[in-house]
C-alpha cells in the first residue's frame, strides 16, 4: 500500500492507494498519527483509491477517530466507494466518521 500525504492550508490530507489490509495496517497507523500530530487534529483521509478494508484496517480507523473524539473531533472520510460505505453501515462505524463526497467538501469542513 502506497499511502500520499499532503497539506492543504492548515488541514492534511492522507490517501492510502490499495487495500487496507492487515500487513499495512500498522505502518498506515504510524502514518495516520504522525499527520495527525502534525495538523493538530486537522485531517481528512481521502479514500477514493482506497480498494478495500479489512478487519485490522477498520480497527485502525476506528481507533484515530477514537482518538479525534477526545477533543471533540472526528476523522473525515472523502470519497469512499460503494463498498467502503456498505461496510462503515455494516458494522456500526459510519457513525463515527464524518463522510464527504469530495476532498474540497472535508478540507472546507474545518473553516
């Protein structure tokens, strides 16, 4: 899993390219701390190249948005397929994240 990272103002935005399996959990974890660190809570996960989501992979979702709450906020998701969205509602976790159609639309979230 390739994972790109980039700063749009003050908000970064994360787009892991591939599934999101249980090998690359871990290091995209790692990733996901580290930018949210970095933007003081300001970040959006751009999931348009995002193929799929094991269990670990919604693990680690779960667990940043967990952490996001803490201070009142919540992870926001742009872009997510089809299957990406039947599993969130599946599971009971797409009440935890803020969804967006668009990269803009979750960048802009935060003015």
């Amino acid at each position: 899993m390739e994972i790109l990272e980039q700063r749009q103002g003050a908000v970064t935005v994360v787009k892991p390219i591939g599934p999101l399996l249980g090998a690359d959990a871990e290091s995209f974890k790692l990733k996901l701390s580290e930018a949210l660190d970095r933007s003081l809570g300001r970040l959006v996960l751009d999931a348009t190249e995002l193929a799929f989501v094991d269990s670990r992979g919604l693990e680690v979702l779960k667990e940043a948005t967990d952490g996001l709450s803490k201070s009142g906020q919540s992870l926001r998701v742009c872009g997510a397929n089809e299957t990406l969205r039947e599993v969130l509602d599946l599971t009971g976790l797409s009440e935890l994240f803020e969804q967006y159609q668009d990269v803009g639309s979750g960048v802009r979230s935060f003015l």
